[in-house]
C-alpha cells in the first residue's frame, strides 16, 4: 500500500513549466543529500546483486545520459528487486529501477524510455528546485518517507508515511504534473538521439493505465489522456532506423525471472533459449549438461552473455585455461573481469584473481561488487591490510563513508608497508574532510 511512497521524492516539486537554465555541476549540497540518498537505497537490502544485471543498467543510463539536456551532471543507477512497476530519481542523479518495472518493459526501448524520462527530471534539476524552497527538514522528512516505502511489511514503514503524507502530498502534486509533461518532452528526444525507438516512452506509458502493479509509478507520475496522446504524437514525428534489443537486456530479464519464479519463461528465441538452458543447468549444479547447451548457443551467438556463462560453466568443470579463455573476450567489461577473477579463486589460483581484478580497477571506479570480491580474494591471500582497504572503498560506493573510515583505520594498523600507510592516511583524510564539510550545512 505504501510503496507509491518511492516516487513521492519526485512528486513534491517546484512550479515552473518552462525549461530552466542548467547547471553544469552539483552543489556541495546536492552531493551531501545524494550520499544520504544512496545510503537509503543501500540500507532496503533490495539492491540486486547480479554484477552483470547493475552493469547492463548502468551501462544504458550512462549512455542515455550523453543524448540528455546535460551530460556533465552525475548519476548512477541501481536496479532493486521489488515486483512493483516503478522508478525513482533522487538527488545527485542516482535513478532506481524496480524489477517490476524491467520485467514489464516489452522492449529495450520501453525500458530506456523510462530512464530518459527519469534522466531528465534529474537534468532539468526538479528535485534541486524543490529543495532549494524547502527548509533542511522537509528534506530529511521526504528521504524518511522514501526509506520507510523501500522497507517492505514494516508497521514501522506504514507509520512513518501516514504521518508525513497528508501535509504535502496535496499542495504539490500540481507541479508533478508540471514536470512529467517537461521530462516527456526532454525524455522522447533523448530516445530518438541515441538510437531507441522514441514510441518506447509512449507505449509504456499507454498500457501503464491498465496494469494494476502500477498504482505507485502512476501516483508518482500521474498520467492523462492528453499526456499519453502528446508522447504518442511527439514520437510519431520522429522517423529513422531504431535499434533492436540488444541480447544484454533479454537475457538480463531471463536471468531475473528465472530467478524469481525459479523457472525459465519458454517464449523465447533459439539463442535465449539455449542461454537459459544452460544457466538452469549450471545454477543447478548439472555442469556436464550446461556445457552442452553453452557449446550449441556460442555455434549461434557470440555476444558477451554467451562469453560470460561459458566461462563461467567451464570454471566449474575445472577446465580453467578454456574458461579463461571465453572471459578472454570480455575483458573491456566488469562483468567479464569479475567472473574471471571469481574463476581463478574457486579454482585455488587466487594471485592471478587479484591481479587481474586489481588491473582492472585501477583503471576503471567499479561496483560494490567488485571491490567486495577483491577484498575477499586478499583475505585468501591473507593481505588483511588490503582487504581491509577495498571493503572500504566497496562502503564508499553505498555512501557509507564513516563506516569506510573505520575500515581503512583497521589496514593502517595491520599493513607493515609505510607506502601503504602513507596511501591509507591520504584516503581517510580525504573521506573526514568530506564528512567535516556535509556536517558544516544546514
């Protein structure tokens, strides 16, 4: 009942229709309520830990974001396992996607039309907006409410939202209004610029109305006649050669499902098929029968999926040259690096799992994930003070700041490196002096 709560952050808006002028970067105070924001998502438990579901999602919302009003502005995306059809944007750019949603989307443009829309509202700064004619406590009383729709069954949830709802809910849905018809608008064009069908928008909009899981999008978004039909016309007049779906978002949405329901969906092409065989196979343990499937699918389809589960299948049979050469193909990517590394510990080769994942983020910031997997493949090697560093940076990434510093306090005291001292010293100076200046706002 409460989970419409979830997109209230964005239902409570300021007024303006027109475009506003943009800025190109965000303000301490913005980076302050979007660490406290992150943490809230962290803290439900519904983040989806499927390193190659959150690099897909946030790999299409990165890219969307080079086609937006503004591609300077930061953002990231998560992906949570709720069966709701819902959204949510929230400050410093952070864009959640509920598994209902993904699951309800009939094609990859349907799901990047969401992200669009959800791109531009965070472009067209309204939660800023709204923040800024709001005093501290508003603020926090909103993230409260959106924390209490995130935890599921709680009579602690249902509380918190009847006592805030009623004072605000009311007096500022007008500007909702306002500001989905502006993200329709910026969100279409978004599509059309990168490639995606523009009716993806349109379309997931139309059926959205019949479809009763989404009762919280649509309390947050409100839709109309007039809306649905100004998307419609606005997509119509946009014309090219749009992309198909790509084999990421399919088999993303199989391996969801599957894990959901704990059965494959079998309306399914030859190749996603063969894909989904050979994933229920080796979740099942049956690595003789995966590797049957897996070697028929990559006769077909060699795209990066494909690449990922053999390797990963042939790790398990103990075949890891072989394994390490399907990940081979995939190296550019974190889920390829995080699934060979993985490889290389299950198979007792923990060294070459370190630096192959070390190399990897040294070059690139990485998920939660990754850092958590390094971190445990130097407690194997039993490099505590390392461990210990890359749990730190794994808090960082939920914006569990205080709780980093007392990590890397733990690898200053157990390293014997003075370069590593000096470096964890450097690191934990730099996380109080952002702590120090969050606590110095109103």
């Amino acid at each position: 009942m409460i989970k419409f709560l979830l997109l209230f952050l964005l239902s409570i808006q300021a007024t303006a229709l027109e475009v506003p002028e943009l800025r190109l970067s965000e303000s301490l105070q913005e980076q302050k309520q979007g660490n406290e924001f992150l943490q809230i998502i962290w803290n439900t438990g519904a983040v989806i830990e499927d390193v190659e579901a959150q690099v897909y999602l946030k790999e299409l919302g990165y890219e969307l974001t080079q086609f937006s009003e503004n591609p300077n502005k930061h953002f990231d995306f998560f992906l949570l396992n709720d069966n709701s059809i819902n959204a949510f944007a929230g400050s410093y750019g952070y864009i959640g996607v509920h598994t209902g949603m993904l699951f309800s989307s009939e094609s990859e443009a349907e799901l990047a039309g969401v992200l669009s829309h959800e791109i531009s509202h965070v472009t067209q700064n309204h939660l800023t907006r709204f923040s800024e004619k709001t005093d501290k406590q508003t603020y926090i009383m909103v993230a409260g409410m959106l924390a209490a729709a995130l935890v599921d069954n709680s009579n602690a949830s249902q509380a918190i939202a009847a006592s805030t709802v009623a004072g605000t809910a009311q007096q500022n849905i007008n500007f909702t209004r306002e500001h989905e018809w502006e993200a329709d608008r910026i969100g279409t064009t978004m599509l059309s610029k990168s490639g995606f069908n523009p009716n993806g928008m349109a379309l997931f909009f139309e059926k959205l109305e019949d479809d009763p899981n989404a009762i919280e999008f649509l309390r947050s978004h409100p839709l109309s006649v007039n809306r649905v039909a100004d998307a419609q016309s606005r997509s119509s007049r946009l014309n090219g050669n749009y992309r198909e779906d790509s084999f990421e978002y399919i088999t993303t949405k199989a391996r969801l499902y599957y894990h959901q329901h704990k059965r494959i969906k079998l309306d399914k092409t030859d190749d996603v098929a063969l894909y989904m065989q050979a994933y229920d196979a080796f979740e099942l343990q049956q690595y003789a029968q995966a590797k049957d499937y897996i070697d028929q699918l990559l006769l077909v389809n060699r795209k990066n999926p494909a690449y990922i589960l053999a390797g990963r299948i042939y790790s398990k049979l103990e075949q890891l040259e072989q394994s390490q050469q399907y990940f081979s193909h995939v190296n550019d990517t974190e889920p390829g690096v995080y699934f060979a590394a993985q490889a290389y510990l299950d198979n007792d080769q923990t060294q070459q799992g370190i630096s192959l994942l070390r190399r990897y983020l040294k070059r690139h910031e990485g998920t939660y994930l990754s850092h958590k997997l390094l971190s445990s493949l130097y407690v194997v090697a039993g490099q505590l003070d390392r461990a210990h560093i890359h749990n730190a940076k794994a808090l960082i990434r939920q914006g569990k700041l205080e709780e980093a510093i007392v990590r890397y306090e733990r690898a200053k005291a157990t390293t014997r490196s003075q370069d590593l001292f000096d470096v964890i010293e450097v690191e934990i100076e730099r996380l109080e002096k952002r702590i120090d200046l969050y606590k110095e706002l109103p």
